[in-house]
C-alpha cells in the first residue's frame, strides 16, 4: 500500500450515479469528476514553527477535496489521488 508523506493524503473519489428528472440514469462519463472521495491513508503530519500540525483526517473519511486538487496516480489497477490536507475541503458526515 502507499503511505503518504507529511500532511499529504491518499484519497479515491467516489463514483456516483445520478439519476435525471426523467430517470435517465447518467454515467461516470457524462459528467464532471466527483468531488467526494474516501480517505485511504494519511500522512503523520508536520511540524510548522515548531508545532505539530495534527491531521484532521482520518482513514475511512469521506470527504470533499478541491476539484482540481492532487496527484493523480494508478496503483494496482486502481485511479488514486494524493492530496495536500488543505485541498481537503470539509468531512462528509
């Protein structure tokens, strides 16, 4: 598995299907790309100033990142995206 490094951390965006007013259904493909995304790992943070900035995230999050945020990365078959803490937007409860 990858380990991400410092405040950074490991995501996979979530695939929804939408539905239209008329029940078409839409695929991943006709739309943009998904903003929320599950937590896979996390970094162990950083000190900053002589402070240790803690993680606010924490793996099995579901959470909504910034929509162009991130390395975009294919580990064993699977499209992952390694993101800073701050592109993390807020957690989905």
């Amino acid at each position: 598995m990858i380990k991400p490094l410092g405040d950074r951390v490991l995501i996979k965006m979530v695939e929804s299907e939408e539905t239209t007013k008329s029940g078409i259904i839409l695929s991943s493909g006709s739309k943009e790309r998904p903003q929320i995304a599950e937590v896979l790992e996390i970094g162990q943070g950083i000190e900053k100033d002589g402070k240790t900035i803690e993680m606010k995230v924490k793996k099995g999050d579901k959470v909504i990142v910034n929509k162009y945020a991130g390395t975009e990365i294919k580990y064993e078959g699977e499209d992952l995206i390694i993101v800073k803490q701050d592109d993390v937007l807020a957690i989905v409860e």
